[in-house]
C-alpha cells in the first residue's frame, strides 16, 4: 500500500536554467499540471541548478553540464519518468547535450516522453543518427509543430510522432512587481506596441543582424508615425544578447526617445501580464508571440524559423519569412495588420483554445505513461480512464 502512495519521481531534462523566458515558461507549465494531477517528486536537469530552484515548485535541480555521464546515471536510474523538453533543443549543436540522459534512461529502462519539442536545424548526419536513435527508444514522441513531425520522419525516425503545442501556451498571468511600470518608465496613458528581437546563434544560423536591425528600427520609427505610440522591446533572454540587440535597433531609430527595453527582473508569468498592456506587436521570438497571442494582442511576426511558422500556421496568421522581408514590405504588412486588428484578434479568440487542448494532450500522455509504471494510477488509461 505505501508502494501506491509514494510520489512518483519524474525528470525534466530542457534548456532551463533562467537564460530564457520562454523557455522557464514552458518548465512552469509542466511542473504546474504535473502538481495539480499527480504526487510527484521533480528533478529538473539545468543550465543552472541554482536558478531553477528559486523560480519554480521542484523538489531537486542538478547541475547538469557540470557534472559527468557517471555522476548522472544515479539520478536517471531513480525516475518513473524522464521528460524531455519542451522547446526547440533538437538542433545539429545542442541535440547530443539533451540526449545524454535520454540514453541512460534507456539503458535502465526508465520511459522517455519527448514533450512537446522542435527540431531544426538537422543538418549534421551524426545529429541525425543520435536524434533518430534516441527518438526511436523513447515511449512517445510529441513535438509542437507539423514542421518538427516532418523533419523527424525525413531524417528517419520510425515510430509514431504526435503533435501537440506548447506547453507555454498554458501560462497562467502573475502579478507585477509594484511600481514596475512606473520604474521602467512605462506610461500607460499612451499607447503601447512591443516588440522582439533575437541574437543570430546556433538555434538561427540564417539570421543577418544588420538587415534585420535597420528592418525593424524603420518599421518602429514607422509606428510611432503612423501610431503615435511608445515601443517596449521586451529582452526574453535579458543576460545574454537580447537586450544588446534591442538597444542596437533603438540607436537607429529616428524616434529614439519614444523607445523603452525592458531592464527589471520578471518571471515568465509577471512578463505576460506586461504583454497585456500591448495595443499591438512586432517580434521575432516564438514565446514574446505566445504571449501576445495568450493576451489577444493582435500582432505581426517575423519568423526566423521554422517553430515560428508553424505557430502562425495554427493561428492561420501570414507572415513572409524574416529573410524575404524588406522595409517597405514589413511596413506595408504592419499597417494592413493595424487596420485588420480586430480579425486577427477573432483568430486568436479561435485559435488559441484549440492550440492550448492539445497542450493538455502531451500531459495526459504523461500520466498515461506513469499509469502503465504504476496502475491504478488516477487519470490514466492504466486505471481504465480515457485518456484524452
């Protein structure tokens, strides 16, 4: 009897760790519906064990680039679940980091969910082989994108691949710190439009900083024209170069002054509810647009990626790839994006329950997966329950 009592003990392997917003975002949600569905212990394998204690409800965080193959297996050894993901970590420089402990748990028989993740780029061949192994072994396979699913099958992964959604798109909004509006100068009695940008990096190889800059301090100057608004552009990996780009934008603006980054400290929920005081958005990050769509702020993406086309394929939102944009077009496309506010907004009143049942999906596959370690579990197919 105490056997069916005792918590489950689950991992969560992903980019975590505080560098990204969108990413802690994503560990929130799972944590969240793990705790509201199930008793379970969580160990969160993180960039920064320390950073992950402090943000989120989780029992253990291991310090996981600093430690050995060896000094893992101990802790792979003693899960009833290895989650991996969310996010976009399945790509040529980093997939090989994530799966290491998918291995070990392979190897001693502990499920793997792949949850909810992206892929891409693949284009390495060993990359390829590893993702392929390592996905092949996993107990289910659910990725956030048509886009994921069809790379994986290209590269040759045989089982099933499901596709859900975000984990994000689950956040619930939280509380602002008092007066942090007013710190970073923020007036609410004009309007606002955010915006976001990313560094190039290893996730976006193809991306051009200087076309991009001028593209979007022409559209911002643009917006404050034709608008009269204030931009907010909102650093969702404020330590690492998000903040250096958006600062970068704003030097060649014309309207300068009209222009805020974001500079305080906000958890994934706090940045949220600043989203919802936006009349409006611009951006590139993928979680900067959740957010926008989760708060019914009508925007216009510029998708560096393919995880970014396949959220606004869902959303029935265009948008020309970042690398076919110029000035004159993404002005063009912003200005009819204004006037047809009040559409997009219906899409994403249509669109984002849709998005957020099947974000509810790939928790149910982890319980059904915990079921079958433990039956009569509640809620899962293993107690004779359907599953979703």
């Amino acid at each position: 009897m105490a056997a069916d009592t005792k918590p489950f003990r689950v991992g969560i392997s992903g980019s975590y760790g505080g560098l990204n917003l969108g990413d802690e975002a994503i560990l929130q949600s799972i944590v969240k519906q793990l705790r509201d569905s199930l008793p379970v212990e969580i160990v969160v394998f993180s960039r920064d064990a320390k950073d992950t204690l402090a943000r989120h409800a989780v029992d253990r965080a291991v310090a996981v680039r600093d430690l050995s193959r060896d000094e893992v297996r101990p802790e792979v050894r003693s899960l009833d679940l290895l989650i991996l993901g969310g996010g976009g970590i399945l790509y040529d420089a980093e997939a090989a980091l994530y799966l290491r402990e998918v291995e070990l748990a392979q190897e001693y028989e502990v499920p793997v969910l792949v949850y909810a993740v992206s892929a891409g780029p693949l284009n390495d061949t060993n990359a390829q082989a590893l993702v392929r192994q390592s996905l092949d072994g996993a107990a289910a396979v659910t990725v956030r994108d048509r886009r994921a699913r069809t790379l994986l099958e290209q590269i040759g992964v045989r089982g099933p691949v499901e596709i859900t959604a975000d984990p994000a798109l689950l956040l619930e909004p939280e509380p602002l710190p008092e007066d942090s509006l007013k710190r970073e100068g923020l007036d609410l009695s004009h309007r606002l439009i955010g915006m976001s940008v990313r560094e190039p990096g290893v996730a976006a190889p193809d991306i051009d900083q200087r076309h991009y800059h001028a593209l979007l301090a022409n559209a911002a100057d643009y917006m404050v024209d034709r608008f009269d608004a204030d931009l907010v552009f909102v650093p969702m990996e404020r330590k690492v170069q998000d903040t250096q780009h958006s600062h970068a934008v704003v030097s060649q603006m014309s309207h300068a002054p009209r222009a805020t980054v974001l500079k305080g400290e906000y958890t994934s929920g706090q940045m949220l509810s600043l989203v919802h005081h936006f009349a409006f958005a611009v951006g590139m990050r993928l979680h900067f647009l959740i957010f926008a769509a989760l708060s019914r702020v009508p925007f216009v993406a510029l998708p560096y990626s393919s995880k970014v086309m396949g959220f606004l394929e869902d959303l029935e939102i265009e948008s020309p790839p970042l690398t076919e944009v110029n000035a004159g077009r993404l002005i063009a496309h912003i200005d009819r994006s204004w006037d047809l506010r009040g559409m997009l907004q219906a899409r994403l009143d249509r669109g984002v329950p849709g998005l957020q049942e099947r974000a509810r999906r790939t928790h149910e596959i982890a319980v059904d997966l915990l079921g079958k370690r433990r039956p009569g579990t509640p809620g899962s197919s293993a107690a004779g329950e359907p599953s979703g």
